[in-house]
C-alpha cells in the first residue's frame, strides 16, 4: 500500500516523535462510485458525509486524521466543461477539507 508509507512519512516529517512503533492506519470509507467532483462540494451531501465520518472517526478513536485518499474522477472526463474544471474544483475540495478538519497541512493523495 504505498498511500500508507506516504502517510508514514508524513508523519514523520510533521511530528515531534520520529517512531513508527505504536502507530496505527485507520481507513475511514466514504467513496461513492460514478459521482462527480461537483458532488464532492462543500455543502452538498456527500461532502457533509465524508466529513462527518472523519469527524466521528477521529471522537471515537481517538487517534488524528492523518491524510485524505482521493481515488475519484472518471466521471469528470467525460463533458469537456467537467474536465476543464476539475484542477479548480479539486483545488477548492482540498481546502476545504483542511479548513473544516482544522488541518491546514493535510496530506492528500490523488489518484
């Protein structure tokens, strides 16, 4: 799983502590297939969704959010104005995601 050594080494270059031993990789799933980056928007249902189950992870575990795993964009080439506008729209989906987590320097990964 090469996120999972991404998301180490983030951790490593954002943490006082530089071990590994102890450390555990939770997965929190909220993908959705076939959905548009526009779907993904603040505000809208999936968004609200995929937030609040970060969220509920993090109060029920305990632990902190570590990076975001996006594996979506299929659905995006298939109308020009859809593609045009995706490096924007994910963009702002990335900021986003950092303000309404409290984690300015979130790691995200694109697929």
């Amino acid at each position: 799983m090469p996120f999972a050594h991404r998301v180490l080494l983030h951790h490593a270059a954002n943490s006082s502590s530089s071990s590994r031993d102890g450390l555990v990789l939770g997965l929190v799933p909220a993908a959705v297939g076939g959905t548009r980056i526009w779907m993904w928007a603040r505000g809208q249902p999936l968004y609200e969704a995929a937030v609040a189950r970060a969220r509920a992870a993090v109060d029920a575990g305990g632990g902190t959010i570590g990076a975001v795993l996006w594996f979506q964009g299929e659905s995006d080439t298939i109308e020009l104005h859809d593609a045009t506008a995706y490096g924007g729209r994910m963009e702002r989906l990335v900021n986003d995601f950092r303000a309404d987590l409290g984690l300015p320097n979130l790691l995200v990964i694109q697929d």
